[in-house]
C-alpha cells in the first residue's frame, strides 16, 4: 500500500498595517526614552511602557502554519515563536465539497484565513463543512488533490 504524506510550513509575514504600527510604535518608544535622557525623566515612564507593549504586541505575530496531509486526513497547525504548536483545522479529504485556485466568496459560508499574509502568494479555497478555508497549498497536494475533485 502507498501512503500519501505531505507536510508543509507557511510563516506569516507582516502586513503593511502592523508594519506601520511596529515602525511607530519602536520610533515613539526610541523618542520617548531620548526626550527622558535629555529633557523630562517623566517620559522614560511612556518610554518603558511602550516599549513593554511592543515587545509583547509584536511577540504574538511571530507565527507559522504547517499543513500536515497523511492519507485523506488534513490538519492545519499554529505554530507559535516555533515554541508552541496548537491544532487549529481538521478534516478528512472525502469532507472536501471543492478546490478552487484564488480566495472564493460563497454567501452564508464562514471563511478562515490560514496563509501567509503575503500579496502574491498562490493561494487555494477549500470549501468543507460549509467552511471556506484558504490555505498557501504546493503543488504535490494539489497534484493529489486533482485526482479528486477538478481544480482550476
């Protein structure tokens, strides 16, 4: 018998919002702990503050997804710091209504996210369960995955 193993990992990149909020938040905290050495030490208080909320804020968006496909069963993990792993998504592929290439809009399905954030990544639509699930897939599971359903 020939067992069929994939298994994958995604890390998630910043988008251009949290990137503006990380680039503000290490400028006000660096203008702060400076406006304290020179002019009010009041301001390293804000300085110390900012800084803790930054270093905790920009911790929790340090996270990989692993895709994990072991004969019809697919699990989808979150991968925190590469610390802590926690199962987020499971199903078995005969649960699987579609593929689809692109993100897919279906009224009345809830969809959840599981990519990298990045704009131009190949990015796949499962619809499971009544479930639209988007997933960065490669092209072994999807060369599988095209014995079963017809993909785009």
């Amino acid at each position: 018998m020939r067992d069929v193993v994939f298994e994958w990992y995604v890390p998630y990149t910043l988008n251009r919002r949290q990137q503006l909020i990380k680039a503000l938040t290490v400028s006000a905290a660096l203008v702060f702990f400076v406006d304290a050495v020179f002019f009010a030490a009041a301001m390293l208080f804000l300085s110390l503050i900012l800084a803790v909320a930054g270093f905790f804020l920009f911790r929790s968006w340090k996270y990989e997804y692993e895709y994990v496909y072991v004969n019809g069963d697919f699990t989808i993990s979150k991968i925190i710091r590469k610390a802590k792993r926690k199962d987020v998504y499971h199903a078995f592929r005969p649960d699987f209504q579609e593929i689809a290439p692109g993100r897919k809009k279906i009224p009345g399905c809830r969809s959840r996210d599981f990519t990298s954030g990045r704009e131009k990544a190949p990015v796949y639509t499962i619809r499971c369960r009544g479930e639209l699930i988007y997933i960065e897939a490669e092209e072994d599971f999807i060369a599988e995955m095209k014995k079963y359903y017809s993909i785009g």
